[in-house]
C-alpha cells in the first residue's frame, strides 16, 4: 500500500475547497499522477453501476477529504489497477491474493 496522495479539483480544474470537490486526482504507486477522475453526483453523469454512460466512468466517494476510500476499482490505463480506501492505495493484486482459492 502507499499514500494516494489525493487532490480535488472544481469543474474548471482548480484547487477544490470543501464542498466544491467535483474530480480527484490520486499518485499511484508506479509513481504517475492519474487524474480528473468524476465523483459520482458531482458530474451530470447517471449512475449507472455497468459503467454504460457512454464510458463515461465515475467514482463513489465516502466525503473524507483525510482519509478517502473511492469505488469502484481505478484502472490507469494499463498503469495501475486497484483501491483507493482510507487514502491508501491498495492494488488489486493484493485484493486477489487475499481471496481463499478454491478446489
């Protein structure tokens, strides 16, 4: 796990103060800052669980600006892919190994 260090961002992307956090930026752990991500009900984008909004992804956020924990799984582009939860970065690598196996 590493620190997400996580920024919010307003609609014309600068700094957000509370209340006007509209995307998230996060450092992954391979060292890449990946960015503009939507919160869910912070967008005109629908909720839509199957991520069919015309591909239009966008995150659930528990409002801890200290600690944020994000879902669904974040994809950087073949970068990184796993969890934001409590402000850490948890690969789904990790996720996975944790799983008892079957058979």
């Amino acid at each position: 796990m590493s620190d997400a260090r996580v920024r919010f961002f307003r609609v014309d992307k600068h700094e957000a103060a509370p209340g006007e956090e509209v995307f998230f930026s996060f450092l992954c752990p391979n060292g890449n800052i990946c960015g503009w991500l939507p919160i869910l009900g912070r967008t005109n984008l629908p909720h839509d669980p199957q991520n069919k909004n015309g591909g239009k992804a966008h995150w659930i956020w528990n409002k801890d600006r200290d600690r944020p924990t994000f879902s669904p799984s974040i994809d950087c582009g073949g970068c990184w892919h796993g969890y934001i939860e409590n402000g850490r970065c948890v690969s789904t690598a990790k996720v996975d190994e944790s799983e008892p196996k079957s058979g």
